[in-house]
C-alpha cells in the first residue's frame, strides 16, 4: 500500500480498479484493510475505483499520538483526493470513518457527489456514553483483557444475535478476534478519544450529494434510531435497514450491502 506525505502526516492507503472512484473510510482502530473482504472486491468487479484508507491513528499511517480530529482526518481526506486528482468522488464511511465523510461532504461539496454513511451516530444514549467512557478508562490506563474475554465482549457488541448464536460462526469469529487482539496502540487511544458531537446534524443539513445511510438492525452501538436521525437531517437522504446484522452488518450481510451500495452509486 503506497504512503505518502499529505496534510502534515504520513498516510497510508490502496487504490484499485478503475472507472468512477470510490473512496471508503474505516471506524474506529480498524484498517481500510477490513472494506477488502467484500466491498472492495464488488465495487471493483462492478466497474468502480475504490480507494481505502488507513485513517490517521492506524499504522503505517501516522498515529498522531497526541491528538486526532474528525476535522483532522476530513483534511486527510481532501488531500489524498487532491494528490490523486480526484475531482469528484463516492464517499462511503462507517461509524467513525462515517463521521469523517460527513465533515467532507459537508465542507467540500464540490468533492462529494455521492455519500454513504453506514452505522453511525450524531449522539450517544446513556449506554453508549458509559460504555466508551469505561473503554477509554481501561486502554488509557493500559489494561488488557484476556484476549478470550475481550473477544468474546467484542462479538457481543458488534454482532447480531443472529450470528452469535450460529455456533458455526460465533466459534469462528471467536477464533479471528481473539487471534487478532492486540494492545491499544497510541494512535487507537488517540482515536478513541473522539467524542461524539451533535453539531454534526447540522454538518448534514449543509450537504448536497446524494446520500444513503445504512443501519443494521442489531446494531446496539449505533442503532437504526439514531442514524434515521443522521438520514432525516440530510436533504433527500435515502435509509435503509438491513435485518441480521451489528455494528459489523457489512460483513455479516455483505451480499445485502453490496447490492445497496452498488444500485445507489449506479444511480442518475
């Protein structure tokens, strides 16, 4: 993956295919590596560019330690646009990386012709603010799970009881994510610490492109409630809700996803 210095940092990022671009932004601690499973392969197969980043706080791109924006990372966003001499681009975000493309779409729209905003949220509910309060307390004071444990926290939260209780798949997720627990590295604190701001119903109320927001309906750290709440702020924003899936619906349900992403980014 080709790394480029842009906007003051390092950044790190894939580009494929070729035709109309398609640039994809990740959450919180996960790669632009995750959109390669089942989304990359679509778009690309469909006809599209599709250019994943690695947001500023996951390696090789910078981690920016001590502190990370949504402004900063939109930034981001803009330049490596600029540096490809992408005039026009599909935006499409999920939670964090959602918020990301909102800020872009909103404070570039001459960029953003089509945006997708997948699992997010402009506010938290009580659960959610305990929750990532505690997350945040645990990583700073560099406490570590036990990696059985912590796969085990991270598949409730993040699945759909629809695949946790197919014992076939819950062993096999299990299995990647307590493979893939690592220590919470300076640049995920610095991410984590992103707080959510309900100004950014008023960052969607300014945007022109064409939008979609996806939910998931077991979805319990963004739930389908609040990301009507995104849609509704959004002028002619289209939503919908695809059954049998979490926080991580796009790979629970990656044919339904697909098919939503790939009628809408086809659309006149």
């Amino acid at each position: 993956m080709p790394v480029v210095d842009l906007n003051g940092i390092s950044l790190s990022y894939h580009d494929k295919g070729t035709g109309d671009p398609v640039l994809m932004l990740m959450g919180t601690g996960s790669s632009g590596r995750v959109w390669h499973l089942h989304q990359q392969p679509a778009l690309v197969a469909a006809g599209y560019r599709v250019i994943t980043v690695d947001n500023r706080g996951i390696a090789p791109t910078s981690e920016c330690a001590d502190g990370i924006t949504v402004a900063d990372m939109a930034a981001d966003v803009v330049a490596l646009a600029e540096h490809l001499e992408l005039s026009t681009i599909a935006l499409i975000g999920t939670s964090l990386g959602a918020r990301i493309a909102v800020e872009v779409a909103a404070t570039r729209p001459e960029l953003v012709d089509r945006l997708v905003l997948m699992a997010t949220r402009a506010r938290q509910e009580a659960l959610h603010a305990a929750f990532d309060a505690g997350e945040l307390e645990l990583a700073t004071a560099g406490i570590r799970l036990p990696p059985r444990y912590h796969a085990a926290s991270t598949a409730l939260w993040n699945l759909s009881p629809r695949t946790l209780f197919d014992n076939g798949k819950a062993r096999e997720w299990l299995d990647i994510l307590e493979f893939t627990t690592q220590p919470v590295g300076p640049g995920v604190l610095a991410q984590m610490a992103i707080v959510d701001d309900p100004a950014v119903l008023g960052l969607c109320a300014r945007i022109t492109a064409s939008a979609l927001v996806i939910a998931f309906s077991d979805d319990v750290i963004t739930p389908p409630h609040l990301g009507r709440e995104v849609a509704g702020a959004i002028t002619g924003a289209r939503f919908a809700e695809v059954a049998d899936g979490g926080h991580y619906g796009y790979l629970e349900q990656p044919g339904e996803v697909n098919s939503l992403l790939l009628d809408f980014l086809g659309r006149g």
